[in-house]
C-alpha cells in the first residue's frame, strides 16, 4: 500500500471578521486538510464564520467537508503564532491591523493568502514590501485576492486591449478625455450565499475598514494596471504620479444603520467613504471613481464600468440599464481585426462572437463563462495552491506591481484630505 501523501496546505483561518474569508472555503480543495485552526475573539463575526461554514457542509450539492478547530483565547494571534497548526494563513478581517498579521506570519515562516486592502495607509508601504521581501527569501507565497481579475469580461477586455492590430497603442489622454477610465459602486446591503448580510459597527469607521479607494478601489486599480500594462512590472517610484483626488460621504439614515449592523443609532451618519482619483501610469491619464451606495436596483448588483481608449479603437466594459446590469463588453468602431481576434479566442472561450450595432461590436458571451462573483474566490485560491506548489510559477511582476497598486490606493486617499 503506497504511502498516504501529506496535504499541501493546512489552513490556518485568523480573524475572520469579514464573510470572504468564508467564500474561500466555499468549495473543497483536493489538496488541502479538510481540518482548520481558527483563531479569533468570540463574537458575532466568528459566528457568522462558522454559520456559513455550517451552510456549506450541509448543502445538498457538492457539500464541503471543512473540520474546524476553534481557538478563542484573549490572545488569539499570539496562540497561533506558538501553536502554528497549519502552513496558509488566510485572513479578512479588519484592515488596519492586517498588515502587523500578514508580516508576523510570514516572519513565522507561514503562508499568507490574504483579503483586500492589505494596508490604508502610504505609511505602510515599508511593511508591505519588507513582507514581500521576507516571503520570497523563504519561498513562502504571500498573495492577495484580486478576485476580478478572473470575471470573463475583465479578461476579455485585457485581451482585446493588449492586441495591436485591433486596439493601437493606449491613448495617453488628458485630465479632461483620460486614456483610461474606470467606475465601480458597491453596496452596503446585499446578500451572500443567500443570506443578508450583517456588516459590523465598525466597518463604518473608515480608520478600520478604509475609504472606498483604499479597500474595494484596490481592485479597480489592479486592473487598469493588469489590463494595460499586462505581464509587465510598474515602478510606483518612477512610473506614477497622482495629481488630484477628491472624497463625499454616503449618508445612512439611523434606520439603515440599524437594519445593517443590528445596532441602535440616533444621528445620521456621513460615512466618507467615496472617492475619486486622477493620476499617470506611465505617462498614461487615469481617473477613476469609486463609492458606496446603500442598495442595488432591482436585479442589479456591484457594479465595475471601465474604458480603454486605443488609437484604433476604444474598448469597454458597461454594466447599466441597457445591459440588464450584467458586465458586457463592447469595442467601438468596430473593424476587421475584432472578428479576427474573435476567431483567435474560440480555443479559450468556445463560442465567443460579436454583434455590430450601430458603428460598435458587443462581444456574446456564453453563459457558461459567466462565473459569480463568490465563485472568484475559489479560483483565486486554485491559482494560489499552483505557486504554494511551484513557488518559482509566481510572475515576476506580482510583487512590484502589488506595491504600485497600493501605493495608488493609499496615495490617493491622503491626497484627497488635503485638497
């Protein structure tokens, strides 16, 4: 009988104060220990945790089969660091103190697979690439979870931009038309795994849980550079510049507050939680705009709009009324190229086409293709367990192209409260 082989990951689950941490267990992985450490302080995040743990190993499709080992000392973070039960940390949390465990861990010779922002503040950037640095040193993988880059319409558009004979070279653009633009809204309420979502009180403090650039901006900025500079590294000491950003709050009446978080409040709350941000990517004019807004329309749902303009066309990512608030992408004018590039793809997106309307080119997607925004995480955490597996399979341009974005993100922030 051939010797049992040892599991390539045993999870370790810290803090898990946000519902992501939840989503990347969502489904089983072959390779990994079905049995996970959890440390964290005894509360409601915990328990909503372990409910949607619950939820997945009871369902009556494809169940997990996760085995949790539940540790709620005072002081949890120190136990898992003397104990170290497993070899990944995986952790979504509050943001302000993510960025002490991420480097604690990887100090401790662990793993990390961690949740956006990694850090809110310029001040940090130190700490990030000392972690970084430490985790290389070791042949640890200390990745974050860009979930949107696995979204088809994403992918397609950094396709379609990154083909010369379709798209041109990228448009540098000004302040007023910028090469590139993106939007993203999400929302305060909404449903997971079929469940309203709780979000606690201090989400709302924008010290803890960051402005909307620094936490789910950090995704917009991931793929502008992803899509327009693709497998390339980004120097954020030579290659950007930000030159303006401003911030608004979203208002929540005292009855929102409450039907969110459970909890009583008397006042309105201005939550500054919006931004905006114009800066050059290598010479290239970016503005994008990212906020919060309490609920989605009626069949909608988080929203991601950018637009890439080439000089031979521009291509673009819609999600409004007219698309049925599902991401579409569209090229504008239509050429000869398209249909060429169409053909191209077919081995990675068996029918794939396109339909020309007037003077543009919507790409037709297969509903096969189209993956849910929770079934990212899964995906992400595959490619994670690749390079945990092949350390050396990492690109190159993960690791400065991971200090670019978050220098943009934090940068922006502190520029907008000073403007």
């Amino acid at each position: 009988m051939a010797p049992q082989r040892a599991p390539l990951a045993r999870l370790i689950v810290l803090d898990p104060a946000h519902f992501h941490v939840a989503l990347v267990q969502k489904e089983p992985y072959a390779e990994v220990d079905p049995r996970v450490a959890v440390y964290a302080p005894l509360g409601p995040e915990l328990l909503d945790y372990l409910n949607r743990i619950y939820l997945f190993n009871t369902r009556a499709d494809d169940p997990t089969r996760w085995e949790l080992d539940v540790h709620c000392a005072a002081d949890f973070v120190q136990e898992m660091m003397a104990q170290r039960p497993g070899n990944v940390v995986v952790l979504a949390g509050k943001n302000d103190s993510k960025m002490d465990r991420i480097r604690a861990s990887v100090a401790a010779g662990l793993n990390v697979l961690a949740d956006k922002p990694w850090i809110l503040s310029s001040a940090d950037l130190p700490k990030l690439e000392e972690s970084l640095r430490m985790a290389e040193e070791q042949g640890l993988i200390a990745y974050d979870i860009m979930t949107e880059r696995y979204e088809v319409t994403s992918q397609l558009q950094r396709e379609l931009v990154n083909c010369p004979e379709l798209f041109g070279e990228l448009e540098a653009g000004t302040a007023e038309e910028p090469g590139v633009y993106a939007r993203s809204v999400h929302h305060i309420m909404k449903m997971v795994s079929g469940l309203p979502l709780r979000r606690p009180a201090w989400f709302f403090d924008i010290s803890v849980q960051g402005e909307a650039l620094a936490d789910v901006g950090t995704h917009v900025v991931d793929l502008v550079q992803w899509t327009a500079f693709a497998e390339q590294a980004i120097d954020y000491r030579t290659d950007i510049q930000i030159l303006d950003a401003r911030r608004w709050p979203l208002v929540l009446t005292p009855a929102q507050f409450c039907t969110v978080t459970g909890e009583e409040r008397t006042e309105k709350l201005e939550y500054f939680c919006n931004n905006s941000v114009h800066y050059t990517l290598r010479g290239i004019h970016v503005k994008m705009d990212i906020g919060w807004e309490w609920q989605a329309p009626a069949g909608a749902g988080d929203v991601y709009e950018a637009s890439f303009r080439g000089t031979r066309c521009c291509v673009e990512v819609r999600q409004g009324e007219a698309e049925r608030y599902r991401p579409e992408v569209y090229v504008r004018p239509a050429n000869p190229a398209l249909r060429e590039k169409i053909e191209r793809l077919q081995s990675r997106w068996p029918g794939l086409d396109m339909a020309e309307q007037k003077g543009e080119a919507r790409i037709l997607i297969p509903d096969r293709f189209r993956v849910s925004h929770e079934e990212h995480f899964a995906q992400v955490t595959h490619t994670f367990f690749e390079y945990l597996r092949e350390p050396l399979a990492m690109p190159a341009w993960e690791t400065p192209n991971m200090l670019a974005k978050y220098y943009v993100t934090t940068r922006g922030v502190e520029l907008s409260h000073s403007l």
